[in-house]
C-alpha cells in the first residue's frame, strides 16, 4: 500500500475530459498520494464527474461544480477553501507530474520548515511534442521577490506551498491571466523562503485548447487584456504596502510594465481600466518628468485616442531603456 502524504491537491478542470482523465492517472501513479485531491469543476458542460468513467479511489477526490464559468483564480480559491492539510499542490488539468513529483517536493518542505514553497524545473509540452525546459524554471531562487516580477520561474503546477503560507496570498482573484502572479507576489511581500529542486518534476502543456484560462477571438483577447489590467492593480497595491516599495528594482520594473500594460489596454479599447491602471502607476517613483509623460497618456485613454496612446506608451518603454547592471544583478539574485 502507498503512503499517504500531509497533502491536498486542487484540480481546476473546464470541459476536457481527456486531459482530466490524464491528471487523475498521474496523480493515481504517484509513489506518494494525496490525503485528497480536489476536482473543481469550472461549470464544464456536461459536468465531468458524469462524464469520468472511473471513481479512482486511491485518490479520496471530492468534487466541486461552479455554477458559472470563472476563470482558473476562482476555480483555485474554490479548491484553496477546502484544503484541510499542512500543503497544497495545484495541478492545471493539462499538466502532468513524474511519478515521483510528490515524493520529491513534499520531502524538502518536511525536511525544511523554515521554507513556504518548493518548485522543480519543468518541461514544456505540445501535442507534437517537447519544446524544452520552461524560461527561468531551472534558475534556483530562494525568494519570490523581485524574482516573479520578470517572468514566473515556476509553473503553477510544479510548486508546492505549505498551507500556512499559501493562504497569504489568498484570496486567488477571479481573473483569466496573471492570477498566479497576484497569488504569489502578496506572499512574496511577507518573505517567504523557496528552494528549488533542479530535476524536470513537471511538464506544462502550452498551448493546449480548453484550458481554464483560454478562449478564442476577440472577447477571449479582451477578457485577458482586462484581467492583466486589473492583476497590475492588485500586485502595485501589494508592493506598496510592503517593504518592497522602497527596493528600486521593484520600482523600475512598475514602470516598465504600466507602459507595456498601457499599450496592452489601449489596444484593447479598454480605455476607462487603462486610466484606473496608470493612475496606480503613478506612485512609482517616476519623477517630474515622467509624471507629465504619465499624464499625457492618461489623457489619451481619456479622449479615447488608442493611436496616440499606443505610440506614446511604446516610446516610454522605450525611453525606460534596458535594465541597468546593477538592478539586474539584484533582480537575479539566487
């Protein structure tokens, strides 16, 4: 009989039976298995729990159904309030874990007490087959922070939190895009200890239709313009009631991303949430200069001029200029 590990497992799902029939297999596999693992439904038509031929009951899975499609943060937060035990692994329905993924990430946050969170490096997945090892997941990080704010070194599904300090960056935002990213950073602001385990524990698939977080068109292209909007909101709100506020690579790299989320926004049309975003970014130390810059592209949001905005805000990116030496080498501290 396998060992039963001090471990939930939250499984948001939308509508791809196959790729959930995968996970559930994956995890069923595991040389250590979770106390439970917890399916949330995000409102699949028709539900899963009918459409999964087997009960797998090795995995104690409860099952969860909102009553409306959410996104993959509220699907999460769903899963994180039934939670019952010292860590929580998510696991996107499209990615699997080696069968000893557990094991491996479970051991190091027993073995460690002092740390929150445990990732593995991790591959990338299409159809067709590898595309290689994730961006950044084989760099070890001892922090989030700045870490996360230049591009999320770990997978959702190949870390591993301890409960206490996973709830931290509670509650996981019903947004479509970056509600990792909010998640982590609100942990990140209370210095959180990480570690990394170099072996490829995980393989993301990219790319893959269905997933909780993915769409098509227009309206999917929007809805992931309006949740990046809102995520910078969130994460300069975090930051700023942090120590973090006064680190200036975290403040260089606020300003870089207000204008890359202002070209993003204006694109969109989505000129009153663009306005609300770089009202937030003002608080970045962007001196006199960039203050008037600030206004000026605010203005076109308010006048509705995407053009003029969209050139605007490339040229600030622009003008911002590569990162200077020395706050890369204190974003890529390891």
């Amino acid at each position: 009989m396998k060992l039963r590990g001090d471990l939930n497992v939250v499984v948001p799902a939308y509508n791809r039976v196959d790729a959930l029939t995968c996970v559930l297999e994956c995890l069923e596999r595991q040389t250590v298995l979770p106390s439970r693992t917890i399916v949330v439904d995000d409102a699949s038509e028709p539900p899963l729990r009918n459409s999964i031929s087997r009960t797998y009951p090795d995995l104690n899975i409860e099952w969860l159904r909102l009553d409306k499609n959410r996104g993959p943060g509220t699907a999460r937060e769903a899963g994180r309030s039934r939670v019952d035990k010292a860590h929580v692994l998510y696991v996107d329905s499209d990615d699997k874990l080696r069968e000893d993924a557990i094991q491996r990430l479970l051991g190091v946050l027993i073995d460690q007490p002092n740390l929150g969170m445990v990732y593995s490096t991790a591959e990338e997945v299409t159809d067709l087959g590898s595309l290689g090892v994730r961006r950044r997941s084989s760099e070890g990080f001892d922090a989030i922070l700045p870490a996360v704010l230049f591009g999320r070194p770990w997978p959702t599904s190949g870390c591993m939190w301890r409960t206490s300090c996973d709830v931290l960056g509670a509650p996981w935002e019903a947004l479509y895009a970056w509600e990792d990213y909010v998640h982590d950073v609100r942990v990140g602001c209370h210095d959180v200890a990480i570690a990394h385990l170099p072996e490829p524990l995980c393989r993301v698939g990219v790319s893959v239709p269905g997933r909780v977080s993915q769409g098509s068109g227009k309206k999917h292209l929007r809805r992931k313009a309006v949740s990046m909007l809102q995520a910078y909101v969130l994460i300069s709100r975090a930051l700023r009631c942090s120590r973090w506020v006064e680190i200036d690579v975290v403040q260089w790299r606020l300003r870089t991303l207000a204008w890359s989320m202002g070209v993003i926004g204006l694109d969109a049309g989505l000129f009153g949430r663009t306005h609300r975003m770089l009202r937030e970014a003002i608080h970045w130390q962007l001196g006199q200069r960039g203050r008037w810059h600030l206004r000026l592209v605010m203005v076109t949001t308010f006048l509705r001029q995407k053009g003029a905005g969209m050139r605007l805000a490339r040229y600030l990116r622009r003008r911002e200029g590569a990162m200077p030496e020395g706050l890369r080498q204190r974003a890529t501290i390891t």
